[in-house]
C-alpha cells in the first residue's frame, strides 16, 4: 500500500456539484440532497483502505455526535471497482451497513467527482460551511495505522466543524489527510 497525501484543494473554493448513486438508500444524491445550511462533510471513503479501516468507527462517532447538531455528511468512493472488486458497489452497501455509516456512501464509478475535488487519497476529509465554500481539508487527526498508531480523535475534523458551526474561520494551518491513493482507472 502506497502512502499517499492529500492535494490541499484551496481553502473558499466552492463545492463542485454532483449527483451519484447513494448505495445505502438506493437513491440518486445530489450535492443540494445532502448540503446542510450549518455545514457539509464530504470524505472519500472506500471498503478496503487499512487507513479508512483505521478511523471507521471515530468516523461514525463524529457523523452522529455532528449530524443531531445539524451537519450533514456524506462518504464517496471514487476506486476502480474492477480493479479492487472488494471496493464495488455491490459490497459498499454490505460495508457501511457492518461499519454503522448513517449517512450517505456515494459512488463515484466515473471518478469524474473525485477529480472535481482534486482527492488524492483515502481518506479525504472536506468541510464546506453553510454557503458551500470549502473551510477545511485535511486530515482526521494524526493518527495513522503503523506511523502513528495512536487511538483516533478526529481533533482535526472536530475543531474545524465546531469552528464553522460557531461562524468562525478554520485555522488555515492544516495537515492534509494521508492514506491509500485513490484506484485511478487507466
């Protein structure tokens, strides 16, 4: 597994709209579907990334500690099914059922969205307040799998939502997120 970083898309840009299949509730998902007026978390996710597996469950602590205040999230796999079949459609329903995901796990077959976002790995955190202008991208926390296995915190993704949610700017220092690269199709 290759360690990759993440590209540090610049902080005020816009989200980039997109409509993706949502493997959970069987629907079609825009970003308007998912954007809330507080703030929006997007992260780039997949099944089978030893960093993802890492932080799933402070992952889905965050997303209901957030969500019953108003933030809404959303995970998208933008890897190369036929490259990574553990990373397929018809498993990512399987998965985020078993890792306990209550929002959205969107699939980006196209890797078209994942571009739009210059998302590099997995995962890939994004924050966007509640006029859609990106107020952070980055890492959970410092934690990783063998580098830095301490026990997950989310501090990262934690200070920047609660900083959004008080009207306040993110610290711009931020630490890009690091993990597997995404699957790229050739």
């Amino acid at each position: 597994m290759a360690y990759t970083e993440s590209n540090m898309l610049p902080l005020g840009t816009p989200a980039p709209d997109f409509s993706l299949p949502d493997l959970v509730s069987g629907r079609v998902l825009s970003l308007s579907d998912i954007a809330s007026p507080k703030a929006t978390v997007l992260m780039f996710l997949c099944n089978h990334c030893p960093y993802v597996l890492y932080i799933n469950e402070e992952i889905v602590r965050i997303a209901a500690e957030y969500s019953a205040r108003g933030v809404s999230f959303a995970g998208i796999n933008s890897n190369d099914a036929d490259a990574y079949p553990e990373d397929a459609p018809d498993k990512m329903q399987a998965h985020a059922r078993a890792t306990g995901y209550t929002f959205p796990y969107l699939y980006d077959e196209t890797q078209d969205v994942a571009r739009r976002y210059d998302a590099a790995c997995t995962p890939d955190f994004y924050v966007f307040d509640g006029h859609l202008r990106l107020a952070y991208r980055g890492q959970l926390d410092s934690s990783r799998p063998k580098r830095n296995p301490t026990t997950p915190t989310g501090e990262d993704l934690r200070a920047a939502i609660e900083a959004v949610l008080a009207g306040q700017p993110v610290n711009p220092l931020q630490r890009p997120s690091g993990g597997c690269n995404i699957k790229w199709k050739i």
